[in-house]
C-alpha cells in the first residue's frame, strides 16, 4: 500500500527531515598528522613500507593477548608496492600483526585491496614477515602524505644528519664589553656523541640572534634551524622545558639568570612540537 501525503504535510516532513539533516553531529575525523608525528615513526622503523592489503584475518582471542578494549588483531598479508626506507631484503608480498579497532558489533572493517604505510622492523630469517614499531605503525596510505614523508626519510638516511638529543650537558652566560652585550652557549648531549651547540648573541639595540652548531667549534655564525626540518625537530621535540640547574655554569646570579632566559628564549624561538599520536 502507498501512502500518501497532502502537500502541506508532505513540505512540513521535508522540512523536519532538512533541520534533522542539518543537525546531525558532523563526522568524526582523525586530525592531519604532523611533522613529529611522521619523524616520531621513521626515526624507529627500520623499515617504511607501502602495501596493499590482500587478506586479513581476525586472531581468536587466545592467541591475541594484551589486546586494547575495543580493538581485535588481526594477521595480515599484504603485496608490498614499494619499500621507502630500508635495506632488508623483501619479497613481493608481507605478512605482519596489527591491532585494528572493531564497530559495535565486533567486527573490524574490511581492508582487503586498501594501501597503507607500514613502519616495520624485519623479522630475523623471515624475509616475508614485519613486526610494527607500535600501535598506530599501519597508516592509511595518501599521495600526500607519502610526498611529506620522504624528505624526512631522505634527512634521516643522510650522513650528516642532526644527531638524536639526549639533554642538555653544560650552559655559560658571558657579559660582553658594553652594557645589554652577553653570549650564551648551551652544550646538548646526543646519542651518537656527536656536538650539537646553541649560541645565543645579545647586543644593544637590536634583537638577539641565535644559531645551532653541529662542530667541536661554537660558531658563531650559527642560523636557527628551518621549521620542518630534522635538525628543528630534534630540538622543538626533545630539548627540557626549561634549563636544568645542574648544567648552569655560569657562576654570578646575573649570568646565571641570562643563561636560563637565553634557553627559554630558543625554546620559543623553535615553537611547539605539536603531535597527534603517541609517540612509539
């Protein structure tokens, strides 16, 4: 049986279903990633790998222990589309474990056919198998995305590029010869033991100038890195809040406070180092 309405009843359900419509709760979606998010995850992979998947199936719960509430695993077999970063020897398909999330029901979405990057570390004598750095290691394959994360993979292949920081070593606050002059050097600590130093130059009359060095030399022609770089990274994301006490040299009260302020002040100058996921 049809039914059907007059036409004023027939404008006023339209109406209803128009502001319902508009009403409605936007989609929830998950914010771009950042610069650190994408170096967070090429700096601990030893591998960066493009996929697509080809099958996937769900692991009964005793055989998936320590899994998130809300999220099932799944093993995964994929065609490998190409290999960004790495040098182990792949074949033309991967298999690896990933937590992925489920819908109300229980069920998690079908991924047969969809690309992702994978950030991956080679499993000993399995040529075909990866084992993911971490919970949020599948990441949905883009163009874009892709074209942002190559520079960084390109920057952290290269033989001279910025060392990991470990902390600051050592800061000296020195007055110049005039009044408002002074220099500040702030020695940083690295994994590889490589020198990484920053200068900061104050003179009167105009903005103080700073600079980061990476020789057993301060320099004090040092620029400030680029944002979105490597080096800027490896400072914005991993340099203390503030300046340790212990590593303060600087002797009088004054130089003492100008090296804490000179190190606040490059904080501010490299910005905040925004992330979206929880670093691996």
């Amino acid at each position: 049986m049809t039914i059907r309405f007059s036409r004023p009843r027939a404008a006023l359900l339209a109406a209803i279903l128009s502001i319902s419509a508009a009403s409605a709760p936007p989609p929830v979606t998950a914010p771009p990633l950042t610069y650190a998010d994408l170096a967070d995850l090429a700096d601990a992979a030893d591998l960066v790998v493009h996929v697509q998947v080809a099958k996937q199936i769900a692991l009964p719960p005793e055989r998936a222990t320590n899994v998130p509430r809300g999220f099932t695993r799944l093993y995964m077999e994929a065609r490998t589309k190409a290999l960004l970063a790495g040098s182990a020897p792949l074949g033309g398909s991967v298999r690896y474990l990933v937590d992925v999330p489920v819908d109300p029901k229980g069920k998690p979405a079908k991924l047969k056919k969809r690309e992702f990057l994978l950030f991956a570390r080679p499993v000993p004598g399995r040529p075909s198998e990866l084992q993911l750095i971490g919970p949020t290691a599948q990441i949905a394959y883009d163009p874009a995305l892709a074209a942002r994360l190559r520079p960084i993979l390109g920057e952290l292949a290269a033989a001279d590029a910025a060392p990991t920081i470990t902390g600051v070593r050592d800061a000296l606050a020195v007055p110049g010869t005039l009044v408002g002059e002074s220099e500040t050097q702030i020695f940083l600590g690295t994994a590889s033991g490589d020198p990484v130093s920053l200068t900061v130059v104050r003179r009167p009359g105009i903005d103080p100038a700073w600079g980061v060095s990476y020789s057993e030399i301060v320099d004090q022609a040092a620029r400030p890195p680029a944002p979105g770089t490597l080096a800027w990274y490896r400072l914005a994301c991993f340099l203390p809040g503030q300046l340790p006490r212990g590593a303060n040299l600087s002797q009088d009260p004054a130089s003492r406070g100008r090296a804490a302020a000179d190190y606040a002040f490059v904080l501010q100058q490299l910005g905040p180092c925004p992330r979206t996921l929880v670093r691996q």
